[in-house]
C-alpha cells in the first residue's frame, strides 16, 4: 500500500481515508473487519508512532487522549489521539461515520481506546501544539473510560454465582451483574483458551472450574492494586459488577467496579438437598445352605452353614437353633444337648457344631425358632415356598449309609 503524501489538518484525513476506502472496501460489522484485516495487534501510540512504517495497513488496537484540532479552510471537526508527545488522526468507518460527531464532544481530553486500520504518513503540518500526526486510523471500534457506576446501579445488579453465569453464556447477554472470583491474572494457569482474550489488558476470575475474562478495567480499587502478570497475586477473591457479553461459549464482562471481597459461602437460606427417601426395610431369609438343603448323603461329623441375606443379630441365635432326628426317638438317639454355634458377620453365616456324630439313615433337622432377629431388629422369616410352622425355617439333612 503506497504512503500518502503531505497534507494540511483534515485535508491528511480526506486523502488517507480515500486511499482506505479505495483499496480495502469496509462491510459491516466487527467480525468481518477482524476477518479481512486480521486479529488486531495491541500497541502503545507511543511505539506506534515511532514504528510507524511496522504497522503500516495493519489492524491494530491502541489507547490515548483524545484531541480536538483545527485547520483554516477545514470543514467539520478533526480528532486526534495523543500519549506522551505522540499522536494519530482517528476517523470512523463508514458505517459509524456519526460516532465522533454525536459523542466526540464528551470524551475530549479522556483517555479511550481505539481499533483500527492503522495508515502511517509521510508527514503532516502541526495540529495541536506543534505535535505532527503520524498517521491516521479508521477505526470500527471506539470506546470510551468506563462510566463510573451509580449506587443505584450498584445495588441493583443482579448477584450471580459464575456457575450459573458460565454454565448458561447467552442468558445473560447483556445484563449488569455482580459475581465473585479468584484473581487468575491475565489467564496465568489457562483456565480459557488463548485467543478468546480479546484485549491485553484483560484478566480472568475463576470459582471452582468455571471462568470468564474481566475487561474494561484493571484489577485495582480501594487499597488494592493487582498485578496481572504476577502469580503472587492470584490469591485474592474480587467482585465484579458489570454488563455480560459473550463469544460462543466464552463470557467477557465489561466491569463498571472491581472490589476485593471473601471467598463465597453458601448461602444461609439455601436449603440442602432433602435425601432420598429411606428404603422399606426387608426381613432376612436363609440363602444357602452347606451341605444343600435336602442333601441325602451328609457325613456322620458333618458341620451345617446356614447363610443368610442381611447381617443377623448374633445373640439372637442363643436357644433359638434346635437340632434333632425326624420322626420317634429310637433306641442309640441321643439328645444334641452340646450344639454348638459360630456366627461370621462378614459372611452373614451360622455354622451349626451338633457336638456328637449323627447317627447313619436318620434324617436331621435345623429348626430356626422365632425370635431370631437382624441388625434392623426384623424377624427371619422363611424362605420363599416354605410355610411357617412351630419354627420359622426348617432344614434336613439324611447322614450317609
């Protein structure tokens, strides 16, 4: 892109903005700016000034005070930026060619931030003190200092936990909140992608692992100062009240007031979960059994396992297990006066010692007696299929010929 030749007051503005207009036609909106002419560059006016050939038909993004110069002959009104002895004309694209007409005015002599096109010159008559302009930007974005809020719109701020601000972006859109969190500096740990930053001065909150870029303001207030670029002072928890915008699933908030606060807390009136409801609770049954139930071949030593669904209370067991033969007592029947009884909790099993050996062809019987109990204080009851008698389960047993 060729430079422009030398020109007084507006008339540099008038020819610059042809050749712009010329070679690169503007469309609308932002996007399709950042689009043609790429993601803008931030840079110092200072250094832009000084460079200007570097950034010369670049996008660039840059901040300064904003100048009101004139030119005899100059129709309209002719705006500049200057910082520390540098300075650029501004002028808007097309489509916000009435910006600086209808707000101009009331941002002179106010730092505001500007992105842009940026075309240097080869020189240009003094405009404001003797200070030559180094160029001009077409700008698509101009924004003014950050209003300083009023405690109606303070208070009216609508508190948010970032949970709920990050986990639904777009609902939000455009509203003045209030949320809470962690300093991350100037995305310091990552907690969001690189290229969502939009401005370097940007910086990030972060409650548990939901985040959003904080900009329009720095990181500073009422006894407090931060340092963006510094992991030391990520350990303060700030509030921040501002309006909400979002980028797919990236929230920014343009902050009107930044404050040091404490880390959030539950809120008192926020009713913890009821818990679910109590399962019914179920009496146990007998499970299985060692040797099988109806086994017709068990050893005359044979010690009996009886296992159970749910955790048995063991002392209910005591005088409640009875063994004896089936049928009349016959000549060598003994009475199983000895039984002795071993509960394992961990496998919710009986082992029944009957204390003697059993006698060969004769049935045996386990009785399990009411009153035997589990950890819930439920009575056994009998196995599906099995009614209830004088015992609530009986099991048998033929010892082996």
């Amino acid at each position: 892109m060729s430079r422009v030749a030398p020109a007084q007051g507006a008339a540099v503005v008038a020819a610059l903005l042809s050749t712009l207009l010329a070679q690169r036609p503007l469309g609308q909106g932002y996007d399709r700016y950042e689009a043609m002419y790429g993601t803008p560059v931030d840079v110092r006016l200072y250094d832009l000034v000084n460079s200007a050939v570097s950034y010369e038909g670049r996008a660039i993004r840059t901040k300064g005070t904003l100048e009101m110069g004139s030119s005899p002959g100059t129709i309209g009104r002719v705006y500049m930026l200057r910082d520390m002895g540098a300075a650029v004309y501004i002028t808007p694209v097309r489509e916000l060619s009435g910006v600086l007409d209808s707000e101009g005015m009331q941002m002179l002599g106010q730092e505001v931030d500007v992105t842009g096109l940026f075309q240097a010159s080869s020189g240009s008559s003094a405009a404001v003190g003797g200070l030559q302009p180094a160029g001009v930007i077409q700008f698509w974005k101009l924004q003014g200092p950050p209003e300083k809020p009023t405690k109606s719109v303070l208070d009216a701020a609508k508190l948010l936990t970032l949970e709920s601000l990050v986990g639904d972006p777009g609902r939000q859109e455009g509203r003045t909140i209030r949320v809470v969190g962690k300093f991350r500096g100037r995305n310091l740990y990552g907690d969001l992608p690189v290229r969502s930053q939009r401005e370097s001065s940007d910086w990030v909150i972060k409650d548990d692992v939901y985040a959003c870029w904080v900009t329009g303001r720095k990181p500073k207030g009422d006894g407090f100062d931060l340092d963006a670029g510094l992991k030391r002072d990520t350990n303060k928890w700030l509030e921040v009240v501002g309006r909400v915008a979002t980028r797919g699933s990236i929230v920014y908030i343009q902050a009107m007031h930044v404050a040091v606060t404490k880390e959030p807390r539950p809120a008192a009136d926020v009713k913890a979960p009821s818990p679910p409801p109590e399962r019914p609770k179920v009496p146990a049954v007998v499970v299985f059994a060692l040797p099988l139930d109806g086994e017709q071949e068990v050893a005359r030593s044979t010690r009996f396992v009886i296992q159970f669904s749910k955790d048995m209370e063991e002392s209910s067991f005591k005088g409640r297990v009875v063994v004896r033969y089936l049928g009349p007592v016959l000549p060598g029947d003994r009475v199983f006066d000895a039984v002795k009884l071993s509960y394992d909790q961990g496998r919710r099993a009986l082992e029944i010692d009957p204390g003697d050996n059993l006698n060969v062809g004769r049935t045996v019987e386990l009785l399990l007696l009411p009153g035997i109990i589990d950890v819930d204080g439920l009575e056994l009851e009998p196995r599906p299929g099995h009614e209830r008698g004088e015992a609530i389960d009986v099991l048998r047993f033929r010892v082996s010929s």
